[in-house]
C-alpha cells in the first residue's frame, strides 16, 4: 500500500489513523463505511471494471466521486475545505482492509 494506514480498538470501536493528505479516508470509514463496505466497494468496483465511467454517491459524511484512476472524498461537514483526491485502487485496499480488521473485531 502506498499509505501508512493505522488501525486502533478502543471503548468506542475502531478507528482509523492515515496520513493528513488523505484525512478524509479516516471520516469515511468511520462515519460512512463502518461496517458495511459493500456499498461502496461496489460502486468502486463498478469504475476500475470498466462497467461505469464515473459514479458519485453521497453518505453521513462524505461524497465520493469515482474515476477510474482517482477519487475524489469531500468531508461534507468540515469547516475548511476538506477534501482529498486518492487512487482509487488504493481507496479499494484501505477499504478492504478496514472491512477485514472490523470484522475480525466481532468474532
């Protein structure tokens, strides 16, 4: 992976510490992925398949707009403007690793 993703189990669950730069991965996944990624990988997926150009879907917290090499996430609550653009084959790695580290928490 070409980001330093770390995974902490806390009281409140699970949370998410990435580099500044992409910020808003860790709102994502704890305000909008949580535990059903499927949603989202779906339509990532839809993208790097060939199968869409391009899909945008809003959540809790954040907006999505999908290319096929990168993704655009805007915090839609911050008061800055928070927003990062990532790979989107990498969004997909740290998606799926947030998933297998939530549910090998509920085992």
């Amino acid at each position: 992976m070409k980001y330093k993703v770390i995974f902490k189990k806390g009281n409140t669950g699970l949370t998410v510490q990435v580099p500044n730069e992409i910020s808003s991965v860790a709102i994502l996944l704890m305000g909008d992925v949580q535990s059903n990624s499927r949603p989202w990988l779906d339509l990532l997926y839809r993208v790097l398949n060939g199968e869409s150009i391009h899909e945008e879907c809003t959540g809790n917290n954040c907006t999505l707009e999908i290319k096929k090499d990168f993704t655009n996430i805007t915090d839609n609550y911050s008061d800055e403007d928070n927003e990062c653009i990532i790979e989107t084959k990498e969004l997909v790695k740290i998606i799926e690793l947030w998933t297998a580290k939530i549910n090998s928490i509920k085992k």
